[in-house]
C-alpha cells in the first residue's frame, strides 16, 4: 500500500481541524501539529476538532488526548457521520461536544493480534489490558454513561444514536441547536 505524502509546513487556514480517517500516528501527527501551531494564539480562541472516524490505534489516540488535554486553547469536539472504537475516546476529550443527528457512537471491545512468540504475546496481552483501563477511565470518567451499559461493550459492539450519545453525556450539544 502507498503511503500519502506529507504536506510539508501545512498550517490550518482557519481555526477548525478535520480527522475524517482511521486513527493512526500519521493523521494524528498532523492533527497535533495542527493544534500545537493554534495553541500558539495568545487570545486563546476555541480550536474546533470535527471527527468522522471508524476508529484505530489506542496509543495514537492517546497521544491525541494528551495534547488536547493539555491544551491552553478549548478544544470543541464535532461528531459526524460516526464516531467509532478510539474515536469516541477523542470526541469526549472536548471541553464541549457537539454531535449532528445523524451520527452514531460505536463502543466495543479492544483487539490485539498477538502472534509471536507466548512471552512477547503475553506481554502485549498485558500491554492492551492496561491500555483498556486508561481508556475506560478517560471515557467513563468525562462522560455519565451507567457503567452497567457501557461494560456491555466489552462483549459486544454498543450503537449509540445522536440522542442516545447526549442522554449519556458523550456529547453536551446536538450541532445546530
């Protein structure tokens, strides 16, 4: 598979950031320059992060979190379309978040492929089960989703309709109200 190229010294036009892909280091590289170079405004205007993602790396998407986290600038977090798997975790790591009517939220269990050899697979096991915490932590903890409801996502895939998503807290506003 051909890898895109890079744009060298992009910088965002506007305050508003797109992650319309899967969660990988390489969108979220150029996601956190992004916001990096807008958390560079001394008026410490609002950075609006818009989200359509099937979801993907946990350690992408926490390198993600951290900076937004640790932002001076709010960040506003915009789902559309669907939110899934890692990208929820991004979604609610916005200071307000707002949802169109047609999105969906996916939860659903981690996956790990841990073919090698049993010690290294057993460690990577234990690796994704620490990563599993953090992101259950980071999502229960910005959100007042029943944890009864949400460990049901560790069987089975959860859709969430926008509705749904605001009655729990992911988002705090339905986009356009």
């Amino acid at each position: 598979m051909r890898k895109k190229k890079r744009k060298i010294n992009k910088r965002p036009k506007s305050r508003e950031i797109y992650l319309f892909d899967e969660i990988s280091s390489e969108t979220v590289r150029d996601t956190i320059e992004d916001i990096r170079y807008l958390d560079k405004d001394k008026r410490k205007r609002a950075i609006h992060l818009f989200l359509h993602s099937p979801g993907g790396e946990m350690s992408s998407g926490f390198a993600l979190i951290d900076i937004m986290l640790n932002c001076k600038c709010p960040i506003y977090t915009y789902a559309l379309g669907e939110i899934c798997s890692m990208a929820p975790a991004i979604f609610v790591a916005g200071v307000k978040r707002f949802i169109s009517k047609h999105t969906y939220t996916m939860l659903h269990p981690p996956s790990i492929c841990a073919i090698d050899y049993n010690e290294f697979a057993k460690s990577r096991i234990r690796n994704a089960e620490a990563s599993e915490k953090l992101y259950d932590e980071h999502f229960l903890n910005r959100t007042n989703m029943p944890k009864k409801l949400y460990m049901k996502s560790k069987y089975k895939e959860i859709w969430l309709t926008a509705e749904e998503s605001i009655k729990y807290g992911i988002a705090t506003n339905m986009l356009g109200k």
